[in-house]
C-alpha cells in the first residue's frame, strides 16, 4: 500500500527519533510504554506509524531478513 510522503516522514520520525516512542518500544512496559499506549491515538506520528507499519506505536516493527 502506498503511502504519502508526509505520513511515512511522519512514521519515520516516531519509530527512530520520536524519544518517548522508541523508549517505550525498547523496555516494551513501564511508564513511557503506557503513555504511548495513550497518545497514539492523538498523535499524529504515532498514527502515522501505524498505518505505515501495521502495528501500533507501541510495538516493534518486525525487521524483514
């Protein structure tokens, strides 16, 4: 599926940039975990990871051999 430019940069800054997201998804619980947890779906990189990945924020991307 193809995605616009602005939704993958917007993936793309929430899976390696974002500080609270990839925190969240490198402890996979705690605090910052939970928070994603609520944000994504108010934010909108967090959304946008979502439909550029197919999981939510707060999970990790399965990384393709």
């Amino acid at each position: 599926m193809a995605h616009g430019k602005i939704t993958e940069s917007l993936a793309g800054f929430c899976k390696d940039t974002c500080p609270v997201c990839t925190r969240a998804r490198e402890n996979g619980s705690g605090v910052l975990y939970n928070i994603v947890k609520v944000e994504e779906h108010v934010c909108p990189m967090c959304r946008s990871y979502k439909k550029v990945y197919g999981v939510p924020a707060h999970e990790k991307v399965e990384e393709k051999a």
